[in-house]
C-alpha cells in the first residue's frame, strides 16, 4: 500500500473470495474489505471499480485497474475518492496487489 510491501508474515494469512460480483479480502477470520465490483475488459488497461460494503471504507467507491492471466490476478488501486491509476507502479498513494489462483 501506497509504495510499502505487506509484511511477510501476513501474507500467508491473506485471501480473496470472489463470487459473482463480490469480493472478500481477509486476513485469517478477519475480513480487511468485502464489496461488489464491476470491470470494462474493453479498457487498456482493463478497469475495476469496487463499492465497498464492509471494512474501513463502507460505502466508498475505488478505481483500479487490473490485468488477469486466469492464474495471477494483478490489481492496481487508487484510494477511494481518488482518480483511477494508470499504471502498477508502486506509490503515488496505489495499493499494488498481486493474487495468485486457488481452485478448491
């Protein structure tokens, strides 16, 4: 987040549940954001934009952008009320996450 790697020891807690339209960020049983989100792959690069329904920023709105290979999932974030980023470099106040797949 905003340029600053998560610690090492919490990412092996970390998980996105994605269903639909919803997605779930937790780490452990602890849920960090959960909203619905929409995407236009149409877009280069490919946007994202969430409606946060729980966690710090409930009912905010955030813009991203994102590229998937059907195995990773890289997000590029800005904060909520900022505009969309442009890029995956980290900093300028972006949350950069990379999400590997699990299929169960």
């Amino acid at each position: 987040m905003d340029g600053h790697a998560l610690e090492k020891s919490m990412v092996k807690y970390g998980k996105r549940i994605t269903r639909g339209n919803t997605t779930t960020v937790k780490f452990g049983p602890q849920i960090f954001m959960q909203g619905t989100f929409t995407v236009d792959a149409t877009k280069s690069p490919r946007e994202i934009d969430f409606v946060h329904t729980q966690g710090s920023n409930k009912g905010k709105t955030q813009h991203g952008i994102y590229q998937c290979d059907g195995t990773i999932f890289l997000l590029s974030s800005a904060k909520p009320g900022n505009p969309r980023p442009t890029d995956f470099t980290p900093g300028d106040g972006k949350t950069i996450a990379e999400w590997k797949l699990e299929k169960k």
